[in-house]
C-alpha cells in the first residue's frame, strides 16, 4: 500500500516508556491499521523496561479493526509533539492551523528511518588500565582536578553512585594507572561489578562536585537508550559530533563526551540545548538529565553486571565545536547556488508584470506611511478595490486579481461597512466583490512571526494578487527601532510574498514630533529597515489649505451641484464662464427654479459646504526601488475617500514642516492678526447687543465707547480710546447715520456664490 509518510521515520521520536497502557496499545493498532508488520511494533517496545517477549504479538492478533480505527494519524501527532517533521508528503492534505509551512529541516542531517546500525566489537585484549588512562588523557590536563565514583548505594533494586573522590588529579591518577599492574581497584578504589563505576567529565576544583565547583565548561554528555546500541553508534557518527571519547556504558547506551569549550556557564548551558536539538531532530533522543557539567559519565575499565565499560571510539567527528556547528548549518544552507551572468545573459528573466502601474510589481512588497488621520486604512481599501475591480487607485492603474484585507484593527461590522461606504463613494459599480476575501483579526492578532505561516496555510491555492495587512503595529514583533529585530521582522514579509507568490501590502505610522527636515523615506516611525525593506515606500503628508483655497474648492464644489441639478432643464445653456462661478450659476438658478428647487439646491449645497470644510489635503511622495521616482501626487481626502486633484490646486501647496523659517514667521503673524481682529470683532459686537438690548436701538459713538467702556472695566481690561472706535467703525462693518448719528450696519458684500 501506499503510505503518505514512513511511520518507523515518527516512532523514533516516540519513547514507548513514556506512554501509558493505552497510548501503547494506540500505537498498535495504527500500525496494524497502515499495513505495517508486528515486527515493527514489537522492535519499537524493546526500549521499554515493561516489555516482555511475545505480548506484541498476542495483542496484535486482537486488532481486528472497527468503524472508527485508530490511524496513523495517532502516530504523527504523538511524534510532532516531540519535535518530528516528515521529510516527504506523498500525498496532499489540508494543513492544520498549526501545521509546519515545508516541514521543518532546520539542523536535520541524518534520517533514522534510514540509516542502519554500526556494530560495536568488544576489545579482545582487555586492559583495564589503558582504558582509563587513555580516557584520562584525553579528557584532562595533568593538573586538572577529576572526579570519580567507585562506591554505590541500593535503592529500588537499582545501585546509585555515591558523591566519590574529587582531590586527586589527572595526573596522580595516570601515574599511579601506570604502575597498577592491571589492579585499577588498587588506584580508584574497589567498586561493585554489579553497578561498574563512574566519572566526571569536566575538571573540578578539588573542593566538591556540584556545577558550582566545575572549573572548565569543554565537555558535555549525550546518552540514549531509545534506540538500540548499533544505531546510536550509527547516528552519533553520522551526525560528526566532536566526540571525545565514546564509551559503552556496559548496559544498553553509548556516552558520548562531546567538546564544547564553553567560556562560561551561560554559553554551556546554551551550546548544550543546541547540541541537544540536533541529537533530537535526527532521531536520538538523549536525556536531558546529563544537561549540567558537572554530570557523571561511565568510566570505561571496569564491569558492570558481566559486561564492559570500554572504549568504543576516541576522537572521531569535527575536530570543535565551531567546525561542528558550522557544518551542520551548511548542510541545512537551502540559499540558491551562484548563477553565471555569462550564461542569463541572452535569456534574462522576464520582470513580474505591475500590479499598481509605475509603482509595484506584483510579488513585490509595499509600505504606506503617513500621519494619524491620514485616512491610511481608507486608502488601503481604495486599493483593495481598484486591484478587485482592475480599476485605477490614486491615478495608478492596477491590474485586475483577488486580494486578501488582513485587518487586525477594525471590529468586522466596521470594516464591511467601510468597503461598502468607499464602494458608493468612489462610485464604482461592486461588480467583482467576490475578488476581495476579508480576514478579520481584531481581539485575535498574533506576532509577525506566528501570523505569516498561519496566513500562508490558509492563503495557499487561493491565487491572491495582492495580501495587504492593515496595521503593522498589531503584528511587530519586537523592538521597532532595533535595526536587526526589524530586519527579521520585515522577512516575514518576504516569506509570505515568496510563498504565496502575491505582493504584500502594509501600512505604518509617522514617527512622533515634527517631520520637517526628513526625507519621505525616514518619516515612518522606527527603524531605518521600515523605508529601506520594501520594494515601494508610498509616503503621505499633510498640506496645510488656506481660506482662500477653500474658497475656492466651497466654489467648485457648488457649481458641481448647480449643474448636476439643472444640468436636464431645457433653459439651463450657462457660458463657460458661468459654469466657473457658483454666484452666477445661483442667479441663474433664482431665474429658472421654483420655490422649492430652490429650497432642495440649498440644502445641497449646505451639505456640500460642510463637506469642504471637513476635507484635509495629502501629497503622496514615493520611494521606488523598480520604477522612476514620480511626480509628488496631491490629493484630497474627502471621508471616505481620497480624491486627486483634479485642477492642480494644491500644486503650489507647501507642507508645515517644509517651509522655510521666514514663511512660517509671516504665516504666524498673520494668523495671530486675524485672532486679534477677530477678538476686537468680538468685543464691539458684543457692546453693540447689549446696548441695543437695553435701549432697543443702535447706540451713537460716544454711547457706543461708554459701553464698551463699561464692559472692558467689569472683566479687567482696558477699553479703547473713542478715535480708535471711530476709526474702526468701517472694518467692523458699520457706519454713522447722518442725522441721528447712531450707528447703521453697512449693506453685505456678495460673497462667492451667495445662496438664494
């Protein structure tokens, strides 16, 4: 039968002592379910204690399934919770939430599913001292401290070392060895041959045995008893560890002394979890009780219950740590090989076709930047329509596809009510809704780092053009203005534009304070590695529009609704000129309108002054990696949409922060001349009121300062002379009627576009 992956490759990382009776028996049947032999169960039981001959098979033979069997499903998972990952998946499936994207090789040499046992040979010419000594030498300096343990204690049926002698140094051991005559009891003391002895591999200070008294970090121990003896051999050589001395432990597991040369306990305790993972991920499942460097390890020459603990290698692997660490990583080096530019160069590759016109290739990536309140997330939906509806997205044309809306900071009933509203907005007919897929994750964002392969999973097969993930700041994972935590941040990116085959869109905030000063790719907030990661860095800033534009942009826009309104009526024919002025247009409107179109064009274009008042001014400046750098593009925001401008308005318009000093100066004065006119605007209409409360009628000059007068004493403030009063009558609208010389309110000047 065909089988979707090897089981035996799985039960490696399965420790059979570790299950209970019925995770055992699951086991089992799995097996027996996926056409695998009793043979291959019972082998896999051997490295349990509890096991005893032929219950395998009497077992197997009760298997005889039933309508929901246990699968070899059972076994995958069992062996992805200890850290296996299938080399190979014959067949497809539907991934799980948190299944591995293309496995998970990382630091895999070797497959033991595969690889075959190394005999071992006992020594025939049995010398204890030589062992010892050989050991010894290898392991310690002459005037190194070594531990040992000779004398034993029962507990359980089962003899454990005692703390053993520490005071005696390689040195003084070796030469004593030497002059022994074989008796080695003679030299480290008797010990049982039913529990054989014991050493420290790492020298010690003299003075105790804990880690606290360990001296030099160069050794830690791997031991496995999962496996059988010939395949621990096997992977231990296969997996080039710089091993030492590789001793039998007279029972069912090799100690290997592996070099580490650690400088200190940190980076043991480091160089030890790593090489621990290696041993794991390739199938030998060492204990992690031998984790601290001050551990004991069999002392080869001695026997232990009839049988040796003996050399079975010396120095065998890489010659150190590094060279070890170093190969093993470029085993796993999966980086493409070198290409010869002699050879691409008559068959270049062809450029992945644009996905928004001059400014991004599809499969690229894509950072828009800007302000708070720049109405980012609206402009990422624009785009999400434009691409949907292959329609065109700030003046760029986008190129017709699906597209995946990540967002992480709407609620959903807001977010589908924004696509519908920009949808109305922008006028455009919904007419490929099905191109736009929405990924709500508002209350369930993860980091960058877990939320890229979970999108890739789900996102696989689904043909997106584009995925745009809107806000970053939900997902950073880190600190934004590391360099290195953002670089690692920004490849999730790469990751998922590489898997999906799709650009990725995201949009980041404006650093705090003012902006002037930088350039358009220095403003988002945090590392350099944000401007200087994707392929094109769209970049908003705010303009700052005067009375007099929005003026102007109030009168566009009410002649924009005189002509839609009587755009049909048969006597509507304006001149060019006309259709420029909304106060013309309205006297055309008095002539050819009722009373109540008239009353309807006014309540339009109330609803479109407030719409004016209410738009903000943007200009887009890029920062491309593919294309020519464009033109800055102004644009208008106008809830919930941004729109170009059209007329070329804002050419003209100068950020805050770009302008120069003397502009900003004159700016400032000028505006605090209007607050101060407008406060003495104020100050005069208010003495006006109250004196014409109070007399019902408009007061003269002199009655007109002495309420001003008044009023400037009850609050603490001095009033202004008479002459000044009569000298601003005419800039507060007023004049003086000739014979009863009260003030009279001068007639309105018509203002742009007056309503009727």
């Amino acid at each position: 039968m065909e089988r979707s992956c090897d089981l035996t490759e799985a039960l490696a990382y399965i420790d059979p002592a570790e299950l209970s009776y019925q995770e055992w028996v699951n086991v089992g049947m799995a097996l027996k379910e996926a056409g695998y032999s009793v043979a291959v169960w019972e082998d896999w039981s051997r490295a349990d204690k509890r096991y005893h001959a032929g219950e395998c098979v009497k077992k197997w033979a009760s298997f005889r399934g039933c309508s929901t069997p246990v699968t070899a499903g059972t076994i995958v998972q069992m062996a992805r919770e200890n850290g296996w990952r299938p080399h190979r998946m014959v067949d497809d499936h539907e991934l799980s939430w948190d299944d591995c994207i293309g496995g998970n090789d990382d630091l895999v040499v070797v497959n033991p599913g595969w690889i075959e046992g190394q005999e071992i040979q006992e020594p025939e010419n049995w010398k204890p001292e030589e062992q010892l000594i050989t050991y010894l030498e290898l392991l310690f300096d002459s005037s190194d401290y070594v531990g040992y343990v000779t004398e034993t204690w029962e507990h359980d049926g089962k003899y454990l070392p005692k703390k053993g002698n520490y005071d005696r140094t390689a040195g003084e051991l070796i030469a004593a060895l030497r002059n022994c005559k074989g008796d080695i009891g003679s030299v480290i003391g008797d010990y049982k041959p039913e529990a054989g002895a014991w050493i420290r591999f790492n020298p010690v200070d003299g003075k105790g045995v804990k880690n606290d008294n360990v001296t030099e970090f160069r050794y830690a121990l791997v031991e496995s008893d999962a496996e059988d003896i010939e395949k621990q051999n096997a992977i231990l050589r296969e997996l080039e560890l710089p091993i030492v001395t590789l001793t039998h432990s007279g029972g069912k597991s090799l100690h290997a002394i592996v070099r580490i040369d650690a400088g200190d306990y940190a980076e043991y305790r480091k160089r030890v979890e790593y090489l621990y993972e290696v041993c794991k991920k390739n199938g030998l499942k060492v204990d992690t009780q031998n984790k601290n460097p001050s551990r004991l390890s069999r002392l080869p020459g001695v026997m232990r219950n009839g049988r040796k603990q003996f050399l079975v290698a010396t120095n065998i692997g890489k010659e150190s740590w590094k060279e070890w660490q170093e190969w093993i990583e470029s085993i796993n080096d999966d980086l493409p090989d070198y290409e010869s530019l002699a050879v691409e160069w008559g068959n270049l590759p062809e450029l992945a076709p644009p996905l928004i016109e001059g400014v991004l290739r599809q499969g690229h990536k894509m950072l828009l930047a800007g302000p708070s309140k720049a109405g980012k997330s609206f402009a990422l939906i624009e785009l999400c329509i434009a691409i949907a509806e292959g329609r065109r997205w700030l003046g760029w044309q986008c190129a017709k596809g699906k597209v995946l809306y990540v967002n992480l900071e709407l609620d959903r009933a807001s977010c589908l009510h924004r696509f519908r509203d920009v949808y109305e907005a922008m006028q455009i007919a919904p007419n490929n809704l099905a191109n736009i897929d929405l990924w709500n994750l508002r209350g369930h964002s993860v980091p960058m780092d877990r939320l890229a392969p979970k999108l890739i999973r789900r996102a696989t097969k689904k043909g997106y053009l584009a995925v745009i993930i809107d806000p970053i700041y939900k997902v950073i994972t880190g600190d934004e203005n590391s360099a290195d935590q953002m670089a690692n941040f920004c490849n999730q990116f790469d990751k998922v534009c590489t898997e999906l085959s799709c650009a990725v869109i995201y949009c980041h905030h404006h650093s705090k304070g003012a902006q002037g000063g930088k350039k358009s790719m220095d403003r988002a907030s945090g590392s350099g590695v944000f401007a200087r990661d994707p392929d094109a860095l769209l970049d908003l800033t705010e303009l700052e529009v005067n009375e007099k534009l929005l003026l102007a942009e109030q009168n566009r826009a009410r002649c924009d609704v005189y002509a839609a309104y009587m755009g049909d009526m048969p006597s509507f024919d304006p001149s060019q000129d006309e259709l420029c002025s909304s106060a013309q247009l309205g006297k055309i409107a008095e002539r050819i309108c009722s009373a109540s179109q008239l009353k309807e064009i006014k309540r339009l274009i109330c609803a479109s002054d407030a719409a004016v008042a209410g738009r903000t001014a943007w200009r887009i400046e890029g920062t491309l990696r593919e294309f020519p750098k464009f033109p800055p593009v102004n644009l208008w925001f106008d809830y919930p949409v941004h729109r170009a401008d059209a007329i070329g308005a804002l050419a003209d318009v100068q950020p805050e922060e770009e302008k120069p000093m003397w502009q900003k100066g004159k700016e400032a004065r000028k505006k605090q001349g209007e607050t101060e006119r407008k406060s003495r605007q104020t100050k005069y209409n208010m003495a006006i009121e109250n004196f014409r409360f109070e007399y019902e009628r408009y007061p003269t000059v002199q009655e007109l300062y002495e309420q001003m007068k008044s009023d400037a004493e009850a609050v603490g403030e001095s009033c202004p002379a008479i002459k000044t009063i009569w000298n601003s009558l005419k800039k507060m609208g007023y004049t003086t009627h000739r014979n009863t010389k009260q003030l009279v309110p001068l007639p309105e000047k018509s203002g742009v576009g007056n309503i009727p």
